[in-house]
C-alpha cells in the first residue's frame, strides 16, 4: 500500500494546488496537482511556483525523499514538444531550468 496522506499543513489557498505523501518502503514522496488560469498575465503562474519553492523547502526539512508535481499550468513552450511558446512558457521553463527540475 503506499499509504496516502493529505498534506493540509503546506496548502494555501490563495493557489489552485493539492499535496499528499505516500510511502514507499522507506521513502516519503510529496505529491502536488496544480491548476493555474489560462491568462495573459503571469502573476498566478508566479505565485504557483513561489509556491512549490515553498513545497520543496518543506519537503528538504521534513526529510522527504523527493516531490513530484503534476497538472496544467496553461504554458505552452516548445521545449517541450508545444508549437508554440508563450510568455507563462517562457517564465516556466526557466524555472524548471533553474531549480533542476524534469518536465514529463
């Protein structure tokens, strides 16, 4: 079983985003899904990834193994297979380069 649990503690609602952990054997994974509005602005985009900034400090303290991070953040880029890229792209994608992150 991998033992799932809401993580209340580190959501905020002023973004759309969910957390729970699971176990597996010795680990502790954090899992987030995340929704961001499809707008011009990036202001939301900013505060999601302030957000999981927040999330993985969290996770450093708190002895998780690692965090993985799923849903729509309505960016399009073509680092990753999109024909197109946008401005909420262009600020994701250089966040994903800047903290080391994979996008799938």
């Amino acid at each position: 079983s991998l033992n799932p649990e809401h993580l209340d503690t580190i959501e905020d609602d002023s973004v759309d985003a969910v957390w729970c952990q699971i176990r597996l054997k010795n680990r502790r994974i954090i899992i987030g899904s995340v929704y961001t509005k499809p707008t011009n602005c990036t202001d939301g985009l900013e505060k999601l990834l302030h957000h999981i900034q927040e999330v993985q400090a969290y996770g450093l303290t708190h002895n998780f193994s690692s965090m993985v991070v799923y849903g729509d953040f309505n960016a399009r880029n073509v680092e990753w297979g999109d024909h197109a890229t946008n401005k909420r792209g262009e600020v994701l994608h250089k966040y994903v380069e800047e903290v080391n992150l994979t996008v799938c």
